[in-house]
C-alpha cells in the first residue's frame, strides 16, 4: 500500500457516476463520501465533519438536528454536506437514543421518571412537538446534559476511527487514477 506524503497536494479527481446496479446505502452514503474526497476534501475534515453530524444526528431534541448541525458545521469550517449525511442519517437512532438520553438525566438529576410512557412521548413528539417539549423541558434539558456529555466522548472518538479509514479510500482513489 502506498502513502502519500503530507506536503503533496492533491489535484481534485475526476467526478464518476454510480452504476445503478449499487445498493441503495452505496448509491447515498458510500458515493458522495467519496466525491468529497475526489474534489478535495481532505480526510480529517472530512472525518470530524462526519463524526459531528452523527453525533448532532442523535441528540435528544427531535426536530432540532439540521439547524444544530449547519450552525456547528458553519461555525467550525466543517463539510456541509458530511456533516448533513451524517446527520440525517442517525436519525433513527436518534429516535431511539431520545429516550435513554432523558432517563439517563432523571438518573444523574435525582428526578422522577418520565411522567407518561415512552412509546407514547415519541407519538406525541410527532403529533405536537411544542406541547410535549413544554411538558417534558425538565426531562429534555437533563437528557441533553447527558447527550452532551456522551458527545465529548463520542465525536473525538469517531472522527479518530473514520480518519485512517478515510485517509486509506484517499490513497486509494489515487491510485487507481
């Protein structure tokens, strides 16, 4: 395998269209993942820009992810659209990681628990998004407390582990130009 060396700068690579034969996941993640990198983008950017909008992508407040993410990503220099890729594609968790974010809360605030049942918040959520985030603002800001703290961790953490995977793709892709 061989590496590139770090003064080298890299001339954009052509952009290839996928075959339609490719998965959906390789077709909307993998592809534009690597057209960053052909274009320019380089690996660590692109690592913490993925790595923030996933971490952004399973914060506790639905609805608040995309605005979240274009500010950070916009604020730090960050690719837009690694970060908004990320982002949405963490939603589902995010779904999930709501509720163990807010519990977690009661557990670190000594709060009681959620007053009505989980299944039932996500569906209220969904119907009247003000209503319940007033209802449930005490359980909402203990369980970003507990996002936030997790998000310290987590980000440093996967954009060190995307970085050489990414950096390899890169070497890769010039390679095989």
């Amino acid at each position: 395998m061989s590496t590139l060396p770090a003064s080298t700068p890299l001339a954009p690579l052509p952009l290839v269209e996928s075959p339609p034969s490719r998965g959906l996941f390789q077709r909307r993640v993998v592809l534009p993942v690597i057209d960053l990198l052909r274009v320019g983008a380089s690996p660590q950017r692109l690592a913490w820009s993925l790595a923030v909008g996933a971490v952004i992508g399973i914060n506790p407040v639905v609805g608040s992810t995309t605005l979240v993410c274009l500010g950070v990503a916009f604020a730090f220099r960050l690719n837009l659209i690694a970060s908004q890729l990320a982002n949405h594609l963490c939603f589902p968790l995010q779904l999930a990681l709501a509720v163990v974010y807010i519990r977690a809360g009661a557990v670190l605030f000594h709060t009681a628990p959620l007053p009505i049942p989980a299944a039932e918040m996500m569906h209220s959520m969904r119907l009247h998004p003000w209503l319940t985030l007033h209802t449930l603002w005490t359980w909402e800001w203990h369980g970003i407390v507990v996002w936030l703290l997790a998000s310290a961790i987590l980000t440093p953490l996967l954009a060190a582990l995307l970085h050489p995977m990414l950096k390899r793709l890169l070497v890769t892709l010039h390679s095989d130009v």
